[in-house]
C-alpha cells in the first residue's frame, strides 16, 4: 500500500504524509567516502539482475519489493544513501525508511545513471 501510494505520488519528492527525503548528489557521495569521516551504507534498490550489471563498491542489495520484509537488516542510526537506475525507487524506498523512523536517509539524486556520468547536481 505504501508503494502504491508513493509511486503516485510527486517524482521528484515523496511527501505523502511523511517528510521529504534528503537528496544527495554523486559527487556529494563520492567525497564522503573519500573522507572516510563517517561509514555510510549505500543500498541498492534495483532488482538483482540490475544489480548484477553493475553496482557501487560495497552497496547492500535489498530490492524495493523486500524492503519491509528486510528492514531489519539495516541500523536505524547510520547514515544510508539509498540509489536505483535513475532515483525514482529510491525516493519510495528512502519515505518509507523515514516513515519507519530512520534519520539519516538521503536519496541519490538522479540514481546509478547520475553516478556514471558524473552529475554534479549543478
């Protein structure tokens, strides 16, 4: 139901009853882990074939559908970077973390797609 609701929701942030997801952009990301100051989680939420094509060092795959049978699996106080293809999955995925009380959610602005080609956000 959640899904449903947030897929129909605005594309460019979930804010159906729950908050709005931070965005983050690559570069964004790529400076934290060169930093190291902090051990960040990135979480895939494609399918595993997508996946399977090509992923970010050390990404956890939990694939948007098992997100609430999974949730366990991830600390609700570290800071986790959500992606997908292009950054629509990953809104849902992030809103619905938020939802769940986990904090330090931030969405990969414009997903896999965006870190390949070095967007910027700029």
């Amino acid at each position: 139901m959640f899904f449903t609701r947030a897929w129909n929701g605005t594309p460019h942030g979930v804010t159906d009853g729950v908050g709005s997801v931070d965005q983050v952009t690559p570069s964004q990301v790529k400076e934290a882990i060169a930093q190291g100051k902090e051990e960040l989680l990135l979480l895939d939420v494609r399918e595993p074939h997508e996946h399977s094509l090509g992923h970010l060092p050390g990404a956890k795959l939990i694939p948007l559908q098992e997100l609430p049978q999974r949730v366990g699996e991830l600390d609700p106080d570290r800071r986790i970077v959500v992606y997908c293809r292009s950054g629509h999955r990953s809104l849902t995925a992030g809103a619905y973390l938020k939802l769940l009380g986990f904090s330090r959610v931030e969405n990969l602005q414009g997903g896999i797609l965006a870190w390949a080609t070095g967007y910027s956000g700029h």
